[in-house]
C-alpha cells in the first residue's frame, strides 16, 4: 500500500510528488526501428507548432500536465484533422490516481503509468468541457473523451538513448518522468539546467527535442521558467536521474452504439477493453471494494455522485439488480453485462450490475491445489476409479477447511453482506434511489448467481420490507417498502437458513414473483471444482467451508439453498414451492416448449451465460419472450485463462 506521503516543494512552491512506475512485466517495450535519426532535433521546429506551455501552478498534477502536452501536440500534428483543442490536465491527473498501482486515496502523487492507463481506459476531453462539468466524469466527458482516444503506446527504456531518440523521432514526443534536483531552480534563459545533488521530489513532464548535450524539455511551471517553459537536461543528468519513459500515438475515435459491440470489445477476443465499450458500460455498473463500500479507482470506479447519475438513467424502467457470483472477477462479471445488454435493452429492461471484485475462484484453485498435494502419491489420480474419486473429495474437504477455504469464504460473505449492512454501502445507496424510482413507475427485479444470493439477502430485506425487519441480517432497520416484483436466483450459494430470515417472509409479502434455477442433483455430483474436487462448488461450501463441516457417515453437509436434496429435504421449502408465483426450475431439461422454464446449464457457474437460462429469466421479467438472437455468450479474457488452466491439467 503507498504510503501517505507528504508533498515535495521547491523554493518556488512547486509539488513534486511524482512516483516511480512500479515493475509491471506486462509493459510492452517500444522496440527502435531503421527509421533514420537525425543528430539534432531541433527545439525551434517543436516550437512551430505552438503547442501551448501549461502551468500547473502549486498543484501536484505534473502527471496530468506533462501528459496533456504530449496530447495537446500530437493532435496539433496530426495529418488528418489536426486539432488545436487544448485537453483537459486535470483528468488526465484524477484518472493517474484512479489507475495508479497503490489502493485508496489516502496518498499524494501519482505516477505516469497510472496516467497512461487513465488515458487508455477514457480517452480525455477538452479543458472547456472538463471545466464545465466541474472535473466530473459525466456522460458528457465520457463522450468527448472518446475523440481524443489513446492509440498504440509502449515503455521506452530510459537508459537507451538509442531507442529514446528513435522514439521521439517517430512521434516528436515523449512522456517522461525524472527525479528533481535544486539545479532546476537554477535555469538560466539559455535553457540549461545545472546539475545539482541535493534532491527535491519527482516529476513529470514531455521531452520534445534533443541535441549533442541532452534532451529538451517541456515544462508545466508556466513560460517564465527556463528557456519560455522548455530547458534541457544533459546526457549526465538524464542517465542518473531519469525515471520513466512512454510514447504514444493517438488512437482514431470510435462510436459504438451498439450495445453488443460493447460486448465484442470486452470479451477476450481482444487484448484490451477499450474506452468506447468502458464508456457503453459505465452506466450499468456499481463497482464495491472489498468492504462493499463504493470502489473509487479502477476502471469502473464511481462514487456517491456517480450512482446518483447511473440510478437517475433508471427512471420509469424495468430495473434489474444482478449481483455475480463469488468465483467471478472484474473482468468476468463485466463481461456477463455486455453479453446480456443487447437483449436486455431490446426487452425493455435497464440492467445495473453489482461488481463486488469477490474472484474466490484464484483463492479456491489455489487451496484446493495444496490440499490435492497432500493427499496425492504419484500416479494415484491416473488409475483411480470412480469410488476413489468419493474418497478423494472426503479426503480434501478437511484439508481444504482448514488450509483457508473457510476463512476465504466466510470473508467473501461479510463482503456481500457489507454492501447493504454498512451505512454507505453501495447496495444502500442504490436501494435508497430505488425507493424513489418506484414512486416514478419503476419496476424492480432481483437475479442472484451463486454467492449473489447472499449479496442480496439483506438488500431484499431493506427493499421489501415494511417497518421494522425482524430477523436476518437486516434485524432492526426500518424497511424501505419498495416492492420487488421479481426475484431470480440462480445455483444459490446462500444458506437455507439465511433464506428463511431474508427472502421468505417477503415472498408474497413484498417479492411479487420468486423463482429459483438449480443444478439437479445429479449433475450436481458430475460437476467438478478445476477437475480437482468431483462435485459442484455447492457441495464443496456444504461439506467444507460453512459452519459445521460434513463428516462422512455421521453428519451431512450444511444445507444450502441451491441444492435439490436440501430442498427436497426441507418441509418449509417444499411448501413455497407449491405457492402459486414461486418456482423451482431444474437443470438441465428439456422443456424448450416452455421457455419460462428452460435451461440447459450442466455446472454451476454456467447459468450466467445459458441462453436457456437467461432468455427463460428475462420472460419472467417481462412476461413476453426476448428477442433470444440477441444474447451471445461470450468469454472474457479471465474465462478463457481459466479454461486453459483446466486443460493443463
């Protein structure tokens, strides 16, 4: 974690707080090419161009600043509609510390990658209209944003000079970042800064010329400094203090309208998200830290104000609340969004997806890895049968408790649980606007998957319920009395006694329409967690990671609600699901006659992604079939990581 430092100032009350990249092997090397370098690039050319010189005055947004030069000039220079919009430093700056390496706010500075990053992930728009929104990532800046895309861009490597020359040479410019010494206060009017050994702070800024002493630079710190804003830093002086160094083209601006564009854009047939599908999805996302509260950086990050807006999009519409399962990373979950927009959309349905960053699944291969080690003489698992294969799973249950598979899951439940418990919770906050929504004619509807079940219990009490709740995790608040005219779970990882105290009271009773979609338990028992444990992840919960464990022949697995044999066990769930407006649908079947209650899922994270499923779910929402050509499935760049693993197998 970074830590809290305070800002650097020199003798002109300048912040120099710039951080050091941090190393990242997924940075892709500027490598040089045969183009022709000339041995002088000459200042005065760069200055033909009068790109504006920037003064961030005592702001620590040097990153901001030096980035916006190096845009601010390859849109001057651009052969085809060539630009004298002047972009927005600002930004450029709040999105480096949206996207540096370090969590939370709680430090100063920011760093060039982060910058980098910032610019990739929206684009930037101009000062004008950054000012006008008053420095918010509205609609309106997400939009301009997408003009001024970031293109190709790569890391030069500071020590060569051989590559940094071919680079300049290539674009006529470079973001660079360089530790700061008293000699830059010393800058004479011939530009030359006089290297010095008493250190101020870090610094970034655009080098744009060079000749046989050193490269020239431009600084934010207005045109009275050094040489009207530019000066030079020496061979010398760049080798031992240097830091960080990028070049970049800009990138040809993109409309997508199409909601599964977005979803092509997103998926893992490319190596990376772009701003134009970021920016299609941006409104249907609540990203949650891991303590549920509002997660303010990365590529979804919002905060109170944001919500306000996404939830202010919903009006008068058919709201759908989905809340991914526990083993889903970012990538994923928002992947699961895009695929489901495009239908959603076409039946009149406004999706707001959860993205609570749980991945339980890197930590559960993991456990489950080190708990096979231990249990697994060579060549044991090549001959065993299938009987061996029930001893294994008795066998790695207990391991995998206590090597942290409960620990991990516990954990990821109090996050779920968090986004509505805590006070600014996300969940909350969204459950607040909601209330006034439905005064507006909008329309409520729940999915869970998995452990999105649990994310929703206590978001559904607080919705639905009228007065003081009386059991849960809820007991005591005063419900909010929204009514949710559906509720969906799918392969609920959630407790059957959680159920009890949160969503059956209210089914009937607040939940208009309940319906719960469940592996049969056979294929239940075919399912595999990384073909390491031979059952569904629900029966690995049920026997290992919940209160009381299962011990073979003495005592069953704790019962969880998205198994068919603790259902069918169960004298309570066995009469609601006789209540007319509450289903039990089981997977797979065959009932494509009915579509209200098909699905074809055969694992348990595959609901999310069923055509069956989905299109059967979005019928309960409407009550007329969707447009089912719309829904493609496609895998993330997570998925298909995932998929790879298992086949190394």
């Amino acid at each position: 974690m970074a830590k809290n430092v305070k800002n650097t100032l020199n003798k002109t009350g300048r912040v120099l707080n710039v951080r050091r990249d941090s190393i990242d092997f997924r940075d892709r090397m500027y490598v040089p090419t045969l183009v022709e370098v000339p041995t002088i690039r000459d200042l005065k050319e760069y200055q033909k161009i009068k790109a504006p010189v920037l003064d961030q005055g005592s702001e620590g947004a040097c990153t901001g600043f030096g980035l916006a030069a190096v845009v601010n000039y390859l849109l001057r220079t651009r052969k085809q509609v060539p630009s004298k919009t002047e972009v927005s430093p600002d930004m450029l700056y709040r999105l480096a510390r949206r996207y540096d390496e370090w969590p939370g706010e709680n430090y100063e500075g920011s760093s060039a990658r982060g910058a980098m990053k910032g610019w990739h992930k929206h684009g930037v728009c101009s000062t004008t209209v950054w000012n006008a929104e008053k420095g918010r990532l509205t609609p309106r800046v997400a939009d301009e944003a997408l003009i001024n895309p970031l293109g190709a861009y790569f890391r030069v490597n500071h020590k060569d000079l051989v590559a940094m020359h071919c680079a300049i040479t290539e674009t006529g410019i470079l973001y660079a970042t360089a530790n700061v010494h008293e000699g830059w206060e010393q800058v004479d009017k011939k530009g030359i800064i006089p290297l010095k050994e008493q250190m101020l702070g870090g610094h970034a800024f655009a080098i744009v010329a060079y000749d046989d002493r050193g490269f020239w630079i431009q600084n934010s710190w207005g045109g009275s400094w050094g040489k009207d804003g530019f000066a030079c830093i020496t061979y010398d002086d760049w080798l031992a203090n240097g830091n960080d160094v990028w070049v970049a083209r800009l990138g040809v601006p993109v409309q997508t309208v199409s909601a599964a564009s977005a979803a092509v854009q997103y998926s893992g047939l490319v190596p990376r998200s772009s701003a134009a599908s970021n920016n299609e999805l941006r409104s249907h996302i609540i990203s949650l830290g891991n303590d549920g509260l509002l997660k303010r950086d990365g590529t979804f990050g919002n905060d109170s104000d944001d919500v306000a807006e996404i939830m202010g999009g919903c009006a008068g519409k058919k709201i759908v609340l989905y809340a991914h399962g526990g083993l889903t990373a970012e990538d994923s979950a928002v992947q699961v969004l895009a695929d489901f927009l495009p239908v959603f959309r076409e039946a009149g349905v406004y999706p707001v997806s959860f993205i609570w960053h749980s991945d339980f699944w890197t930590t559960l291969l993991n456990i489950l890895r080190e708990s096979l080690g231990k249990r697994r003489p060579e060549g044991f698992l090549d001959s065993a049968k299938d009987f061996m294969l029930d001893r294994l799973d008795d066998a790695l249950e207990p391991i995998a408790r206590v090597a942290g598979g409960k620990a991990q899951w516990d954990e990821m439940k109090e996050n779920a649980l968090g986004a509505t418990l805590e006070k600014e919770g996300g969940a909350r906050q969204v459950a607040h606007h909601l209330q006034k929504l439905v005064k507006q004619g909008a329309e409520i509807h729940l999915i869970g998957h998995s452990a999105g079940s649990i994310f929703h219990a206590p978001l559904v009490q607080l919705l639905a319920s009228n007065g003081t709740i009386k059991s849960g995790p809820m007991k005591g608040a005063e419900g909010l009395g929204v009514p949710v005219s559906s509720c969906t779970l799918w392969a609920p990882a959630c407790t059957i006694d959680l159920f009890k105290k949160t969503y059956l009271p209210l089914i009937g009773n607040g939940i208009e329409r309940f319906a719960l979609f469940a592996l049969d338990d056979k294929t239940e028992q075919d399912d595999n967690c990384a073909r390491i444990y031979n059952k569904s992840l629900l029966y690995l919960v049920s026997n290992a990671f919940e209160s009381e464990p299962r011990i073979p022949l003495f005592r069953d697995g704790f019962p969880i609600l998205g198994m068919e044999k603790f259902i069918r066990q169960d004298a309570d769930l066995k009469a609601l699901f006789r209540k007319k407006n509450v289903e039990l649908i089981l997977s797979p079947n065959s009932y494509s006659d009915k579509p209200a209650d098909y699905s074809t899922s055969r694992h348990h994270g595959d609901f999310d992604n069923d055509k069956a499923t989905v299109m059967a779910t979005l019928q309960r929402i409407t009550g007329t079939q969707a447009v089912a050509k719309l829904f493609k499935s496609r895998k993330s760049t997570d998925m298909l990581r995932r998929q790879r693993c298992l086949l190394q197998r």
